[in-house]
C-alpha cells in the first residue's frame, strides 16, 4: 500500500490556479538552480525528518533514451556525474541511498537533466518528481510539522489522496530456473536468440550456446528481460519489409560487434538504411503492445528468489 498522506510541494500559489486545478501565475516552469530549487530540497528534507527516514530506495531508474520530453536539454552523465560511476553502478531498483544523495537525485529530476526515477522507503514514504516542478511527498504520518515548514519555505503543500506517479506494477513472470530451461531450449532449436535487457537503459545481446551463461551473469539487478528470435543477415529483405505507416524499433549489429537500436517511422527510412549501411545483422520490432510477441518475458528476481521489480 502507498503511504496514507500525500502532499503535492510546489512554488505555485493556489490562489492563481483556475477552475479546473490549471496554474495561471507568472512562476516559471523550470528550476531556477537557486533559493527555491533549494526551497524544494529543504521541505523533502523536513518530511523525511519527520517520518524518521534517513535512507531512500531507488525505484523504476531511468535515463534519457530516444527521447527527452523535458523542457530543458538532456546533460552528459544524466546529471549523475559525482553521484554514480559512469557505468552507474548503484544507481538500479532497489538500490538504496541516503537521504543526501537522494536529494540530490530530486535536483536532478527538478533540473530535468536526464535521470528519473521513484524515491521509496517501503509503504512508509514516497517521493515523486513530476513534471513542470511538480513534488510529491507521502508518508505514512501526516507530518504537520513539515507541512509548516514547507510554507515556511515559501513553497505550497496540498493535500492529496495519492501521487499520480504511484507505481502500478504489471504481473510480469520471474525469471527463476524454469525461464532459462525455457530460453536454452529455445536456444537449442534455434541456434540463436536476441534478447533485450531492460535495466536502467535498454541493453541487446546475441544469445549463443557459448555465450550464454556470461550474458545471464552480466545482467542488472531487476532486469526485465525480453526474448526475440535472432538477428537476421538480410539487411536489404528487413529494410523492404518496413511496415508503410507507424514506427518500428530497429535493431541491429554493427561491424564492430555492437548493438545498436533505433525508432523511425516511414518518413525516416532513407536516413535508416544509411545508418545501418554497414550492418552485419537486423530485426524490425513492432512498438505497440498489440503487436509485440516476444518468444519470452520475464523479470530477474532478487538474490532470495523473491521479485520485486514492479515492470
């Protein structure tokens, strides 16, 4: 269950909101990388404070990938640079943080500069960066204090009956012991497979016989993973069969070994084939659920063979 109180913490005054919730003031829309950035970060403080928590746990990371929908441009590192390695080792579901760094991860999101992701402490306390400097805090106390200190602040909280980005997991099944029999038959019959291995970002391997249980220790915790039939070595006969209309995620092999993957629609066929000129291997995925078939889906449990990875 989510945390019983919930308050939405923004620098947006009621009283300039119309009648149906939307803000019509003059405030800005991004952070200002000052004293009311500093506002925000302050008042999570003092709710966590006040719920007793001093460690976060890391939910549904992510990083800037196809596209970046905020209204400031993506940076290098995702804004994790000092936080994470560059591998970003650490930064996964359920890895757990301080409560300094995880502010620091909400400035981040506040910044817009590419990560995103919940930050959770069991049923006990939440929160939620959204859009437009939008913050949502709950906790499983209503934490009055905090409430003060936050208009103390110059900030508004609001109460709510629950975030709008509370997870809503999916029934997704383990991959535990039966799945990977699964995948080496598969694997045996087919003499290769393509799987894709959604952790932080999207990772594809080339599954073989050899390499198989190198790649199955190579994965990130939590990961979901998803089983394709193989790459294919026709370039030319994938390219024709580009669907007219929608788009198609392209997957493919480079000379150098790489896998790379690509969105185009049918308006950005010509660039594609000169992107994958030189490709040893390709597979056009569909990208609407309806159509996505995959051979296998599963999602990595923990180490006690328990999942918790809300795909």
């Amino acid at each position: 269950m989510p945390p019983a109180f919930v308050h939405r913490i923004t620098k947006y005054d009621p009283a300039d909101r119309d009648e149906h919730g939307g803000y019509r003031g003059a405030e800005d829309t991004v952070s200002d990388h000052g004293p009311v950035e500093a506002a925000y970060l302050a008042a999570i403080s003092a709710f966590a404070q006040a719920a007793g928590i001093d460690r976060l746990e890391i939910r549904e990371p992510s990083v800037t990938g196809h596209v970046h929908f905020g209204a400031r441009p993506a940076v290098e590192g995702h804004g994790l640079d000092g936080l994470f390695p560059a591998d970003l080792t650490g930064y996964h579901d359920g890895a757990e943080v301080s409560l300094a760094v995880a502010l620091e991860l909400v400035r981040v999101m506040l910044r817009e500069q590419g990560a995103w992701c919940r930050l959770e402490a069991g049923d006990a306390f939440s929160v939620h960066v959204g859009w437009d400097q939008y913050v949502y805090v709950g906790s499983d106390r209503p934490c009055a204090d905090a409430v003060a200190r936050t208009r103390a602040l110059g900030l508004f909280p609001e109460p709510l009956t629950a975030s709008p980005y509370a997870a809503e997991p999916e029934v997704t099944e383990a991959a535990d012991e039966d799945f990977w029999a699964s995948v080496r038959t598969e694997l045996a019959a087919r003499q290769g497979l393509l799987l894709e291995e959604t952790h932080v970002a999207t990772r594809w391997h080339r599954l073989t016989t050899e390499n198989f249980n190198a790649v199955r220790a190579g994965l990130g915790p939590r990961a979901l993973l998803t089983v394709w039939p193989d790459l294919q070595p026709d370039i030319d006969a994938i390219l024709t069969a580009l669907p007219s209309e929608w788009h198609v995620e392209f997957v493919w092999e480079a000379r150098d070994g790489t896998i790379k993957n690509v969105i185009a629609d049918e308006t950005e066929y010509q660039e594609l084939t000169a992107l994958v000129a030189d490709a040893r291997a390709a597979r056009a995925l569909p990208l609407y659920l309806d159509e996505r078939h995959p051979l296998l889906h599963a999602a990595l449990p923990d180490s006690d063979g328990v999942l918790r990875a809300r795909w």
